[in-house]
C-alpha cells in the first residue's frame, strides 16, 4: 500500500488524528505530536499515539501537508504500524513478526519499471525546484535547521548494477542545497566517499518520500550489492513500481509523495547540525557532503510525514526493532548460532541489543558475542548486548531487566572489548573517544548458567511453567468465574 493507502487503514483503526486548524512548521507541529507521544505512551503502551495529519500549514498552500510520527507503535509492540501496513494483525507477538520478516526478506522480488506515475503529477526543474516551496518542518529548539528525517536516500554504485537504499537525515541548507549526513562505514556514505569523491566525481543521488514498506527496505542491513528495492518487494508480496528519474539514472517510486532529485558535490561540506539526535539530546555540528538540487517531482498534493527524533516511543524506534532485528537473527542463523531470536527495545535506543539463544556448549556466549560485534553495521552504532536465555522475548523490557538484574553475576558475567568503532553519539564518550572514534564494546551473560530444570525445578517462575496441564487447564475453563469482578 502506498503512503495514503497507509493512512486510510490507521484511520480506519483509529490511529490518525486529523488536525485542520492552521499550524507552523517551526516547533507547533512537532511539538504537537512530542505531546501526543509522551501522553499516549503512558495511557496506551501497546498502541502509541496516533500518526497525526496536519491538514494546514501556516505560509504554504492547502494541500502542501505534514505527516506526524506515522510509524510510532508504542512502548509494548513498537512493529504495530508496520504490521498493520504489510496487513498483519496488529497486535502480533514479536517472534511471530519477526518469522514473517525473514520469511519475505529471504523472498525478494525485483521491481518493476513503468512509465510515469503519481509522483510526476508536478515537475521543477533547475532554478524552479525550491526546496522552501515545501513545508519541511523544524523540529527541536536548538536544530541547525529543517529537515526530512522518514525519507529514502537512493544511489548507484559506479560500475556495477547495485542501487542502495538507506535512511538519513537530511538538513534543507538553502533553497537549491541540502546537506546528508553521511557517516562513514556505512553503506550509501561509502560509495560516495570511496567510489565518487575518491575519483573525482559528483554522485547523483534521488531522495524520496514514499510508503511503509521503501522506509522498511531502506533501514534494514543487507549485505553489499543487495538491492533493498529487491527487499521491499519481498516484504509487499508484490514488485515495486519504479519509474524513470528527470535527472539521472537512479529509478524512483512511481507512487512517491516526493522526490529530490541531486548531485552530491566532491569536496564540498558544510555544518549539519546541530540536531536532536535518536539518543536523547542535542547533538553538535559535522562537516558533511552537500547537494545540489536539480529537480523536485512530487504529487499534487504532497504529504511530508517526520518524526522527533529522540522522543521515545517515536517513529524511530521501531525501525531497529522491526528491521534491524530479523537482519541480525538472519545473520546469526546462517553463522549456525542456535538463536531463537534477536531484537532491540525503544528504551535501548540502539546502544544495546538482546540475543535469545540456547546454550549448546560452555563458552558458547562468548561466540555469540564475538558474532555480533562482527556483524555488519553493529560495531559502529551499538556498544553492548545482552545475552539471555531461549524463551525470553527481547522486546519484553520487564523480562531482559529482570534477568540482567538476576542472571548476571558482576565478575563473571561482564566482559569487554578493549576496542571497537563507534559513531560518537553516547554522552559518556570522552572528547578524545569521539575524536578517535572508538570505544569499549561490553556483553553481558543473563543466561541460566549450569542449571538443571529436572533436579532443580524451573528457572523461571511463571503461569506456564509452575501448574500442570491438568491445573492449568482446570483454571483456564474457570477463570472467567474466579476472576470476575465483585
């Protein structure tokens, strides 16, 4: 479904909220929905709040609308939205999403090339195509400017067939120029760094505003040469509809809202930033790529949809958990690790990550570890991981701490890795740290060590391990007359 289909399914379920009062792109509508996250967080964990359409926007023409946090599941079931974009049950079990997952990844099915499309309902060319004329909103008091942060960052390897998606956050410069903030050791920012700027040359690059399952492919962590439009497919059922580019010869989404259509300039940076980051403050300036716009295309009546980012549980959040987790279950699986499954938890907010797994052999933790802090992408964002036992969900907060909390001995069960990238974010990285861009990497073991459930009894106390079938089943017929209410 593409991003308006999306919206009409929230609406249906109740989770868009419609506003047509005027609003300003600076601060009201992101702080609008801040509030909504923070209140709707507490009131309705397994929902969140609600994607929220504001339908007018102070200086821009009616149509020209702003999307608020389409994505945001909240803190119990962070995949919700993208259940329900891909026609699951909403309130689907974490493991049973993350088995479907892997199930289409590992299906992908390849695009389709079509002439035209919606996202050609209006062209500007060169001069005309004004990044302003679009109300791109300014988010967090204190931002170096206004940005698109739920956008899809396309490109071309050089001399191979390879288009790259990827997920980053774009600053709008100035009318014609915007700034990317490519990182380096990741995949979009290498080819520019390594396989343009190196040579020479500029990089064409299309940056589009599209639907659920385009976010969904272009955050998850493929291997090189991959195609995540290849993925997105996969997770649809069906090919994405790609169409050609005014500019260049990267395809775009013929069902887009927006696309812009640039050349990312060799050795020309400016300061992006500052920006409130996905890990809970205001973070500085960096010197990174700037592009020249060549050309917008969009809808008629375009929807920019974006998030606060580091507002928890926002339409961040369950990107690592709902796409980065199956790319790390998958990777531990071809690797032969006996992982049951794989995930992150918005409170994390990407520095930690929780493996559930058997424990076939004594030093097996160890492994796993090594694996993951092996494991593309990793290394560079996420500083430790949490180890636990088979039939703990890692999305299950109570649970991980509690056996972080229980499981761990504070000698044994902590270890460190003296050395390992980082991209700097954490606050307690020390200047010299972040300049270097390296840091210790900790695992814990919260797995039950040396534990023998026939001669030492559960090693967790709960409904389903305590009672027998024979209780259980005696209870769970009668349970509406024990526990009705008076």
């Amino acid at each position: 479904m593409d991003l308006r289909e999306f919206m009409e399914k929230l609406k249906e379920l109740g989770e868009l909220k419609e506003i047509d009062k005027e609003v300003h792109w600076r601060l009201e509508a992101a702080a609008i929905s801040t509030l909504a996250l923070r209140s709707y967080g507490v009131s309705d964990p397994d929902r969140g709040a609600p994607a929220i359409h504001f339908r007018k926007i102070k200086g821009y023409p009616d149509g020209y609308t702003l999307l608020a946090e389409p994505y945001a599941g909240g803190w119990k079931k962070p995949w919700r939205r993208f259940a329900i974009a891909f026609g699951l049950d909403p309130n689907i079990p974490f493991r049973e999403f993350l088995g479907w997952a892997l199930n289409r990844l590992q299906s992908p099915v390849k695009p389709l090339i079509v002439a035209g499309g919606e996202v050609k309902e209006e062209i500007r060319m060169g001069e005309e195509a004004n990044l302003f004329d679009y109300p791109w909103p300014y988010l967090h008091q204190g931002d170096g400017g206004r940005y698109a942060t739920l956008d899809i960052i396309a490109v071309k390897h050089p001399t191979t067939d390879w288009i790259n998606w990827s997920n980053y956050r774009v600053q709008m410069y100035d009318s014609h120029r915007c700034i990317l903030n490519f990182t380096p050791g990741q995949q979009t920012a290498d080819i520019f760094y390594r396989e343009y700027e190196a040579k020479g040359l500029n990089m064409p690059v299309n940056i589009s505003i599209a639907e659920p399952s385009l976010n969904a492919a272009a955050a998850f962590a493929p291997p090189p040469f991959v195609n995540e439009a290849d993925l997105a497919g996969g997770l649809r059922g069906a090919p994405v509809e790609l169409t050609k580019a005014e500019t260049n010869e990267i395809p775009v989404p013929a069902d887009a809202e927006h696309v812009i259509e640039a050349e990312v300039l060799k050795d020309v940076r400016l300061p992006e930033g500052p920006f409130g980051e996905f890990i809970g403050y205001i973070h500085g300036t960096h010197m990174r790529p700037v592009a020249r716009v060549l050309a917008i295309t969009h809808r008629s009546d375009p929807i920019i949809p974006y998030t606060v980012e580091g507002v928890k549980p926002n339409s961040s959040q369950p990107f690592p958990v709902a796409w980065f987790s199956p790319a790390l279950m998958a990777g531990m699986l071809m690797r032969g690790y006996p992982v049951t499954a794989a995930g992150f938890h918005p409170v994390f907010t990407w520095s930690n990550a929780v493996v559930a797994t058997k424990v076939p052999y004594p030093g097996y933790p160890r492994d796993v570890a090594d694996a993951y802090f092996a494991f593309p992408v990793v290394p560079g964002h996420i500083d430790t991981l949490t180890i636990v036992d088979e039939d703990v969900d890692p999305t299950d907060i109570e649970t991980v701490l509690e056996e972080l909390a229980l499981k761990v001995h504070p000698k044994r069960d902590v270890h460190r890795l003296p050395m390992g990238p980082r991209v700097t974010l954490n606050v307690y990285y020390t200047p010299e740290e972040r300049k270097r861009r390296v840091g210790t990497k900790t695992w814990f073991d919260a797995t039950s060590k040396r534990w023998d459930e026939k001669e030492m009894g559960p090693r967790r106390l709960n409904y389903e391990k305590i009672y027998s079938e024979e209780i259980k089943s005696k209870v769970d017929a009668l349970a509406d007359e024990y526990l009705k209410e008076g």
